[in-house]
C-alpha cells in the first residue's frame, strides 16, 4: 500500500489567496480523516500563531492519522513543532534543509559538509520530541546524486523514518525522477531492509507532478505527497485525486499499488477544499472539474447512452459524483436530445423529434448550454403546431428615450402568404403586438403579461407568457427566446393562434352537426 502524505493544509494554503484560519483548517482536517489519507501535514508552527494551533488541535483530535509539523533544519523552528505535537496521538515532525548547488551556493551560503552535519544533528534533535521523523533534502530532485544519497544515509542513521525526496521547483521529468528513487535504494540497501519510506514531493511547474509521483512509486517510493486539487505554491503539488485514481483505474497496470483513500469522498473533499480556500477548480481538471464526466459531443453521448464505459473510463459514483452529465450544446446528437426528452416525460413521434432537433440546434448555436426548461419550451411550441396559423417571419424595432417605439413586423400564414405592418406603441412590445393584431385581424385585451429567465448567465433564455381575452374567450401564449422581445412575439403569436383554431372548430362543429341533423351547437366553443 502507498501511503497518502496530504499538505493541503500546509504547502496547498501557501497558493497566493488560499489562507484558511483555523477552524476551516479543523474542518478539512476532519474530511481529510474521512477521506482515508494516512498522513496530514496540518502547518509549519514556527510561522505564526495560526499554524502553530491548527498542528496543536488536529493533532489531539484526529487518532487515525499521522499528524505533521514542518520545520527548517533550525533549532527554534524544530522545538516550535515539538511543543505544537506535544500529546498528539500519532506525531511527526517534517524537517527539511536545501541541498541543490544552487540553494547550497546562493540561498544557504554553505558547504555541503555543513548541510550534512546540519540535517544529523536536525533529525537527532527532533527525534527527541517524537519517534516519527520525516527529513527532506529540498530541490532533491536537482541535487547531485551522490550528494544526496550521502545526506539520505546521515538523516536515517540520525533516526529519520521517512525521507521525501522533493522536486521542489517542478524540474524533473518522471525517467529521471524515478530514476533518482532507484539510485538511492541501490546505493542504500538500509532503506527497504530497515523498513524505510521513501517518498515523493513533486511541483507541477511543467505539468508533470502526478506523472513524476508515479514513476517513484514504480522505483520504490512508498509515500506520495500531494494536495487535493492540486493547489499548492505556483503551479501547485500534484494532484490527490489524480493519483489514487491513475492507480486504482490502471490497476491492471500498477498492480500491486493501491492506496487507502476512500474514493467517493474525493468528490466531497474537492468542493470542501475549494468552498474555503477561494480556489475554483478548472472546467476540465482531471478527475474532479466540472466537465470530467459530462459529455457534449454526439458520437461521445451515442456511446455513453449504450455503454457508460465506451467513453469514460471510470464511473463518476466511485469518487462521489452522482451521475455522468449529458451537456445539450451544438455538437450534441439525435439520441442524446431524445433521451432528455424522455425524460422530460414527453412522448414524440420520429417527425416531431426531428423538427425538436432543428430548432434545438438553432437554439444551440446561440447560447452553448441548452437546459430541460429550453428544451421543454421547444416541444411545447411544437406540440401547438395544429394551432399555427400564423409564425413570425422577421420583425425590427426602433426605440428610445423620449422616443415612440415602432416595430416592423412580418408574418406567414399557413397558406405561406405573408404581411406586414408597422405601427407605434408605448414601447417596443406595444408596438409588435399592435402590428401583429393589423395583421392577423384579430383584435384582443391583453390581461396579463409577465417574463422571467428561466436559464442562468449571459446567454439566458427569457420566457414570457401572457393571457389575452377575445369575445369573451380568454387563452395563454408562452414564448421563449434569448431575446426577451422574440419571446413576447412568439407568445403573443401563440395566443392569437390559440384563438383561430378555436373559432374555426366551432365553426367546424357547428356545420358538422348542422348536416348529422344533430342538435346545433351553434354559437357554443368546442375547446381543443
């Protein structure tokens, strides 16, 4: 088993902006033991107050989890996290100390005799607090190997338990970084004989953390250090949900590495972790963003419909995603709008699906996201065809401040003859709906008026809906558009069209009956 070494709380709070104070630390700290990581690494005491407390009560609360503090190879910073981890139920202090010729020459101004002796005497000393010691040799990854298996042989004959080999500044690529894991176990044969960890602590400057960890795991690395979302300085750590689930979904592949994480909490812990460091997470982030497991294109949606796996190579319900997401957009299919639709509860025929199609697909190039209450809208205009006696062709308005509105407006009658008028109003939809009554004939009182947005964001769909009376009949028109003045068009149509067809089915069924002999319904409304 690989253990799991979380920092979120630590190196992922160090992301510019991703400060949580210390009950938001207690509350991820709590989901972080839920979600089944082995080790949490809860701050770095010495740095202020708030860190010092957060390795203070996590480490009292939790009792499953090892519970770290980290350090510099400096005496204060080491006693620091041994008072925080003082009657903590599983303790360890991190201590860690550059040892790159870069930081050796430029940040730390010190021999590499110096680090040797300065990284033993750390590891003796924290071993006075706690029996668990974690030494990391920083910018492991660019340090010369020799060096670094000289320093590695000294903190474990010091009494450290784990060494973590960091590529701290995101520079290696996974053959050499798995190959550094190698070296060093080849060199010291003490690690795997004396039950040594090794472990990774790998930064995503190049993209390449989660690749990185694995290739240590494949080398001997035990542990992984990594950060739910990936947060973590610059371009992040690698990512937690990555690599439990590389290692879980490939288990054919690395067989026999698996981890103790508790797949559908990822899910959780993602949006937690998320919610309180301000930290989105990116649309296609692997695994956990929002369009991991939602598909748009209609070979894709075809596939998913007839077997989930054709398309997706892990179930959503396996890290807490509770179904895999059919987005309606321009490139979605046939198949996939007919689903929705059924499961919308409507019941249409191979025509009427097509005709849904056409105009789901004009509807989607306007606005990328295409939702239930847009679809139903079009299947409820199309379920009224018998009622279209009229559609709108064209209309164009002129308003403005102190301005009377005029509109323009064009229609087809079933017959494909077409009219047009142009008339003022008080406003623009006054003036459309003034124009539609010269040219339908039909004059009305409209009662009610009313519009909402029925889908969110720029691109919504407004629905307008309004009830007119005539002679005495009162019917509802509803239109929808993502122009609020097409969508009270389209309604006002859908009324007056309502009304033709309820004057020609009486005039329908008066005459019927009239030649049956029947008793006449002369003057009486047959509702549709």
């Amino acid at each position: 088993m690989i253990r799991i070494f979380d920092t979120t709380l630590r190196d992922g709070e160090q992301s510019p902006g991703a400060t949580l104070n210390l009950t938001e630390k207690i509350e991820i700290a709590r989901q972080l033991d839920v979600l089944g990581v082995d080790v949490i690494e809860a701050g770095f005491p010495i740095t202020s107050q708030g860190d010092f407390d957060a390795v203070y009560r996590i480490s009292r609360e939790l009792e499953r989890p090892i519970v770290a503090g980290l350090s510099r190879c400096v005496p204060r910073d080491i006693d620091r996290a041994g008072e925080a981890l003082q009657g903590a139920n599983r303790p360890r202090i991190h201590v860690f100390c550059a040892t790159s010729k870069i930081h050796r020459e430029h940040k730390l101004r010190k021999a590499f005799d110096e680090i040797v002796k300065l990284a033993r005497e750390s590891v003796s000393r924290a071993r006075q607090f706690v029996d668990d010691v974690e030494f990391s040799p920083e910018d492991g990854s660019r340090t010369e190997l020799d060096y670094l298996v000289e320093i590695t042989a000294a903190a474990i004959e010091a009494g450290a338990t784990t060494i973590n080999i960091p590529d701290t500044v995101g520079y290696a690529v996974p053959e050499q970084y798995g190959h550094i894991f190698a070296y060093v176990r080849e060199k010291l044969p003490q690690i795997d004989r004396d039950g040594i960890y090794l472990s990774s602590h790998c930064h995503n400057d190049l993209g390449l953390a989660v690749a990185n960890s694995i290739a240590a795991v494949q080398n001997g690395a035990r542990q992984v250090e990594c950060t739910i979302n990936g947060i973590g300085e610059r371009a992040g750590n690698a990512s937690l949900e990555e690599i439990v689930m590389t290692l879980r979904t490939r288990a054919d592949f690395y067989q026999p590495y698996d981890t103790g994480v508790v797949s559908r909490e990822i899910f959780k812990t993602s949006r937690m972790v998320s919610n309180l460091t301000g930290l989105s997470v990116q649309r296609n982030k692997a695994i956990i963003g929002e369009n991991a497991f939602a598909h748009e294109a209609g070979i894709h949606q075809d596939g998913i419909m007839k077997k989930r796996e054709t398309y997706e190579i892990m179930d959503p319900r396996e890290i807490g995603v509770p179904e895999s997401k059919l987005v309606l957009g321009k490139h979605s299919g046939r198949h996939a709008l007919a689903k929705r639709v059924s499961d919308l509860g409507y019941t249409v025929d191979d025509a009427t699906l097509q005709q849904v199609y056409d105009r789901f697909k004009a509807l989607a190039d306007k606005k990328k996201d295409v939702y239930d209450e847009d679809v139903e809208a079009i299947v409820d205009q199309l379920l009224d065809q018998d009622r279209q006696l009229w559609e709108l062709v064209k209309f164009n308005v002129t308003a403005g401040t102190n301005e009377t509105a005029v509109a323009l407006v064009e229609l087809r009658d079933s017959t494909g003859q077409t009219g047009k008028q142009a008339a003022y109003g008080d406003g623009p939809i006054d003036a459309c709906y003034t124009a539609i009554q010269l040219i339908t004939g039909v004059q009305v009182l409209l009662e009610d008026y009313q519009t909402r947005a029925v889908t969110g964001g720029k691109d919504a769909q407004g629905e307008v809906s309004v009830h007119i009376s005539h002679g005495g009949h009162k019917v509802r028109g509803r239109g929808l558009s993502t122009d609020v003045i097409e969508a009270a068009v389209l309604a006002y149509l859908s009324a007056i069209n309502r009304i033709k067809t309820d004057d020609m089915k009486t005039v329908q069924a008066t005459t019927m009956d009239s030649d049956d002999g029947a008793d006449s319904l002369s003057g009486q409304v047959v509702q549709p």
